[in-house]
C-alpha cells in the first residue's frame, strides 16, 4: 500500500483517560504505525484477505479444539484500547471488537505469540503475581460458564462430583477461542478493572498464554454475557472511528461508556435486532444485527433477495456491525448485484484487471488522467427510515499513486451458502461516522462526524 493513503494498521488507545463524569468512561483512540516498507499491494491485498478471514469465522465459527485453529499469514489490523487491570494496575492493549464478547489479555512472562509481527512481540504482558487482586477462575463460580457456554456446569466440575463442592478447589477448565485471524487459548481469571472513574471487581477476564496471529488482547465489545460492556453494567456504548489518511499520524479519537443513560441528539437511529437463536451457534447471540432493508448505487436500488436480509430459523442472513472486519463483506449473491451497478453507471474510466486480481477488490478504475472523481454514491438504507450515506473515501480506496481506485468492499463465492450473516459492516465504511450501540433501548444510531 502506498505511503501515501492506506497503511496496515492497529490502533492503540494511549492513557491518561479524559472521564466527562462518574457515569462514562472516555477512552482515547489513535493511530500506531506499523513496517511502512511492506509492498503497496501486499498491505492492500492483507485487509481485503483479512476481511474475508473475519466473515469466514463470523459466518462458520469453528468449535474450540486444537486440532481446529486456523492460521492465516497475515497479522491482524483493526482497533484497539488501552485499559488497566490489577493492583497495583498494569496497563494493557486491546483490539477492540463488537463481534466478539470474552476479554483476555497476553499473560505471564512466558506467553507465546507464533506468526506475530515482531512489534506484537514488544506488547506489554499481564503479569498476575504482581496483582494482589488476581484470581484463578473456579470451575464452581457461575462465570465459569461465561466462558464455555456449550458445556453443563456438571461436566465443568466433575472432579468436584464427588467430593465437598464447598472445598473442591478444581479450577474453570482452560479455554481456546478461534478468530479469523488466528487463536488463542490460557486460563480465566478473575480481575479488578481499574478504570479512573471506576473500579469494577471479580471481572472474568482470559490470561491467554498461547496466541497464533494476534498482535494484542482482544476486548469484545458483544451482546454476550462477557463483553466488556455488559461486565462494566453500560447503558450506551459509542465511537468515532478516525479516517484512514491519518495512518501516519498519532491522532486519537474517543471510544466512550456510559453507565447512567442520557438520550443522545442529532443522530439516525435503527433498531438493534433481536439475535437469531440456533442450536449450536451460540456466538450469533453476541452479534449485533441490525435492519440493512436496502442499498442504494447512485440513487438506484440494488435487487438484493429478501432472504439476504433477514436472518432465517438456520442463522442464514441479516446484517451485522462489526468493528473487527475492515473491509464491509458481502455474501456473493449480493456484492455481484453491488458491483454490477457500479459498472453499469461509471463511464469514462477503464477498469484494471491486472490490480483486480492483486488485490481481490473490484471493481478498480484507472483516474491518472482525472483532476477530479466522482462516483455514485452508496447509500445503506435501515428499518425505521434511517439513511447512512456513505462518502466516498469510505468505500473506494486510492491504489498506488493516485492513479486507480479500488471498491472496499470484499466477497467470496464459497461463503455463499454457509450460514450466519449475509453483510457484515465493516469499520473501513464507519470512517468519520460517530456511532452508538444503545444497550438500554437495543437501537444503533449513527452521524456523520469528523473524527
């Protein structure tokens, strides 16, 4: 990717927090560089592939056993926060991700990271002796649960079976989560999330002593039980993602949690949909679906299915908001019908192939010979009348220098017939949009917004 627009990214949240009062919490978000001599299309090619890794799990999550865990050759890019554990507290990195809902962090000095990024490897780890606070999980607490959710507490706890269950110290067995980017696997803990405004005891949160791909802990920001959100009692959960052109820059935007609800002004509501409820599929419980009733191409309406629309009793369809995926996925049935409307509408400007097949985005567009580009416009109409429109650095990305343009959005034709989510927005196309998942009333609203 040129040094010029897109680079690879994590994006750390540095300290001191900024609370605006006892009942929200402020945490800044900026922008980390990452190895700036990585070939243009590689980095390019890396987030459209990493995308798709992302939709592969969200739409098969694979159950956690060793023998299971997928690697992928690329390390992960998205989001993260800074947050202190511990007493005394240690600070600690994490991706921040709405599709997923455990929290764990790299922990001990002999935590192991295999096909990290080598700055993955100067990530802080958690150390738990230097915690007063710090806890082993027991198989007899109630959260123990929380982190195997498809196993009964019996099973969990069969060596306390027969003997005194009120002196059984047997601990919560060890847990292995699988990502579209890689792994990780360690024990639970229970914790003191230390944030300045507010300290929250006994937080279930994973020591992972072993990671394949994953450059930071992850904190998931989901609908589960063990989200961050949930464990912290919020009511409102909001954030404004920076633009992708201050890659290079270490500015900072704010991911903010409010725990006593006021209403919120100036912003385009859609309800929160109820999760499809699948035996078996236990994580689209955690997602956050969203009523996606129609997309737009230069103000022509795009002939999607219904059945990519609405999730069935199979967990086939419907849209999610997910701020782990970069690139917006679209189930093959849906993105040829999105491409195609752009290819029967842009005239003056030569498709490339060649980059295309690169990149694995299309459509791309020779504009060397332009001063100026415009483009029809994507608009994502919502249950309940709300309209995001979408500007257009936010779905078509700058290719080398200049000279071609490439539609930021992904598909893959295998997915097609795989159950769970037909659209999964990604944070590319949240660029400059102040977002807010209200826990209270189930509603996502969104503005534009510089970030």
């Amino acid at each position: 990717m040129a040094s010029s627009f897109l680079l690879l990214f994590i994006i750390s949240l540095a300290f001191p927090f900024i609370s605006s009062s006892n009942s929200s919490t402020s945490i800044p978000l900026s922008f980390l560089n990452t190895n700036s001599n990585q070939d243009f299309y590689q980095k390019l090619t890396h987030l459209a592939s990493f995308s798709l890794a992302r939709a592969h799990h969200i739409k098969n999550p694979q159950d956690s056993s060793l023998s299971n865990i997928p690697l992928y050759p690329h390390s992960y890019g998205g989001y993260s926060i800074t947050i202190p554990f511990g007493t005394p507290p240690q600070k600690m990195p994490f991706v921040m991700d709405t599709g997923s809902s455990f929290v764990w962090f790299p922990c001990t000095k002999k935590y192991q990271c295999s096909k990290c990024p080598v700055s993955s490897q100067k990530n802080p780890t958690f150390i738990p002796r230097l915690s007063s606070s710090a806890r082993i999980l027991g198989c007899l607490n109630p959260k123990c649960i929380w982190i195997h959710p498809k196993t009964s507490p019996k099973s969990l706890c069969h060596d306390c079976e027969s003997r005194n269950k009120t002196n059984c110290k047997q601990v919560c067995p060890p847990y292995m989560i699988l990502y579209g980017s890689g792994s990780t696997g360690g024990i639970g803990l229970v914790e003191t999330l230390d944030l300045p405004n507010k300290k929250i005891s006994n937080f279930v949160v994973g020591c992972s002593l072993f990671s394949s791909q994953q450059p930071a802990g992850i904190a998931g920001f989901g609908r589960g039980i063990s989200s961050l959100p949930n464990q912290l009692g919020a009511k409102k959960l909001s954030y404004c993602l920076l633009s992708h052109r201050f890659d290079d820059i270490p500015k900072s935007s704010m991911l903010v949690l409010d725990t006593v609800y006021e209403k919120s002004k100036n912003l385009s509501y859609t309800p929160l949909l109820k999760n499809p409820v699948v035996v078996g599929r236990n994580a689209l419980s955690g997602y956050y679906y969203v009523g996606l009733r129609k997309i737009t191409v230069g103000g022509q309406k795009v002939k999607i299915p219904y059945h990519y629309l609405a999730p069935n009793s199979k967990g086939n369809g419907g849209t999610i908001v997910d701020s782990g995926t970069t690139f917006t996925f679209l189930n093959h049935g849906i993105f040829v019908r999105v491409m195609n409307a752009f290819v029967n509408q842009v005239k003056g400007f030569s498709r490339i192939e060649k980059i295309e097949r690169l990149t694995n985005l299309r459509p791309c567009y020779n504009v060397s010979e332009h001063k100026t580009v415009s483009l029809p416009q994507v608009k994502f109409h919502f249950q309940g009348g709300s309209e995001m429109a979408l500007p257009l650095e936010n779905y078509f990305s700058i290719v080398g220098e200049n000279d071609v343009i490439c539609l930021t959005m992904v598909t893959d034709s295998k997915l097609e017939l795989s159950t769970g989510p037909s659209i999964i927005l990604g944070n590319f196309q949240m660029q400059n949009l102040f977002v807010e998942f209200d826990l209270k009333n189930d509603k996502f609203g969104f503005r534009h917004q510089v970030c």
